[in-house]
C-alpha cells in the first residue's frame, strides 16, 4: 500500500528535481532532445541470451539471431550475455566474438549483473561493471538482475547509485529487472534506463502496465519500461498490441519455467521460436 507519506516524499522528490533541472537550461536542453529522439523509437526486443556461444562463427543460435537482425534491420534489439552469472574470472575469445558479431549486425550487448536484490555492495557491483569493461571492452551496456523494488527511498537511492556508477564507467543503456510491479520513486530517481516491470508467464492486465495511480509509473514515458515473458506457447497478437502503448522493449519465448523443476529451470537458455514472428510484428507501423 502507498501510505499518504511516502507519496508527499515521492511527489517532493519529483519537484525538488524539476526544480533543479530548471535551474540548468543546458540540462534542459540536452534532456528535452533525448527525450524526443527516444520517444519516437520504434519498440525493441530485449533478449537475454544466456547461450554459449561455441564455435561462434557457425553456432545456430547466434547466426540466426544475427540474420534475424539483419531481415529487421529497424528493430532495435538489445542482447544481455552471461559468461557466469557476471562476467567470469578470465575473458573467453568465443564471447569476445560473440560481442564483435552481435555488434556488426546491429545489436546492442549489455552484460549480465546480478544485485542480489540490494544485498551486494555498490563496491562488489562495481567490480562487476570493471570485470566486464577490462574482459570484454566493447560491451555497451549493464543489465542489473535482481533489482530491489520495495516502495522505500533507500531502495530507489541504491540502485540509482549503482546505474550512475555504470554511467560513469560508460556504459549504456542500463537495465534493471525486479521482474515486478515498479514503484514511480524509482522512475523518479533514474534508477535505470529502462526497468522490466513484469517477468512471467502470463501478459499482464492493461491497468497494471497503465501504472496510472499515485506512486505509480503513468507520470513516466514507456521506454522506460519492458516486460519478460516466457512459457507462451504462441505469440499472443492483441497482446503485443496492448503493451506496446505502455512499454518498448519486449521479449516472448516458448521456453518454460516452472520452479523446481530442473527441466525448465531456465528460460533464458535458448532463442526463442517466436522471434521472427516478434520482429514482423514490431516492424509494423
């Protein structure tokens, strides 16, 4: 529930940073400009591709993404890799490829951070964004898995930390995912570029993507925001549809998750079968 309290803080934080933006007309203006160029992009695929990429110049699963890309070339397409659950201890000239080729093609590659739901330090995280940037140099950006998502100040104030250190460092875009509902605070404090505010197996009801309460997400644009879904055995059309009014980055797969069983104890461990169908749709205007 959001108490009476925490929405005068929120909606004070929301001035105090209005008011301070207004304050920097080259802030303004650097703003106003990237807000326009990212509100007019097309939506995008997010995909988490934890594949290895073995024998990268013939795999499958990254040639096929690669000629995907390349028949939709207008598709924005973001690709999240993940030697080790992070980066690893020692650089793999296979994913080093695997970076070069997704690159050549088009995509974005951000590399695969894990938060812990804000029990790792800021310092263990960033030995994370470091580990990754002096292994694979041409990584772009971050995805911060397992975000906090609690509707607390301290919760928006540590990962808005963590997406600056990543900033700072030169890597963008950033992405967060509690993979749930997202309270306005964290939108409010640039907690991250773009937060995936539904990871499951079902497409979420029009009224929780609207987010249009006090507290909510309505106040913020949809490329902030993407949703995760897996165990779709079809693409569901009017779905996609719906979304898209409210989120830009999108990524549905056949693959199952069930907890538990370790026959579907990853979905993310395979190309999803519904990619090209996804990539038609999203080129549609």
């Amino acid at each position: 529930m959001f108490h009476v309290r925490s929405r005068a803080f929120w909606l004070l934080g929301l001035l105090l940073t209005s008011t301070a933006t207004a304050q920097d007309p080259a802030t303004r203006l650097r703003e106003a400009r990237d807000f326009h160029v990212r509100a007019t992009e097309k939506t995008g695929v997010l995909i988490p591709l934890y594949v290895y990429p073995a024998n990268i110049h013939t795999n499958a699963v990254y040639n096929k993404l690669i000629q995907i890309k390349r028949r939709h070339e207008t598709v924005p397409i973001w690709v999240i890799l993940n030697p080790a659950s992070g980066p690893g201890t020692r650089q793999d000239a296979n994913y080093t490829k695997a970076i070069d080729r997704l690159r050549g093609a088009g995509c974005m590659v951000l590399g695969y951070v894990s938060t812990s739901y804000g029990k790792r330090t800021d310092a263990d995280v960033r030995r994370d964004l470091d580990q990754w940037l002096k292994l694979y140099p041409r990584i772009q950006g971050t995805f911060f898995d397992e975000m906090r998502y609690e509707d607390t100040e301290a919760g928006a104030t540590y990962q808005a930390a963590l997406t600056k250190q990543a900033h700072d460092a030169g890597l963008w875009p950033v992405v967060a995912n509690p993979g749930a509902d997202t309270p306005g605070r964290y939108f409010a404090a640039g907690a991250a570029d773009v937060i995936i505010i539904h990871e499951g197996d079902d497409w979420p009801m029009e009224d929780r993507l609207k987010g249009d309460d006090f507290g909510g997400h309505a106040d913020f644009p949809p490329f902030t925001r993407g949703i995760l879904l897996h165990s779709q055995t079809k693409l569901d059309a009017p779905s996609l549809r719906m979304a898209r009014q409210y989120v830009r980055w999108v990524y549905v797969t056949e693959a199952p998750y069930r907890p538990k069983d370790p026959k579907a104890a990853n979905p993310w461990d395979r190309l999803s079968t519904h990619l090209e169908d996804l990539c038609e749709r999203l080129s549609e205007k």
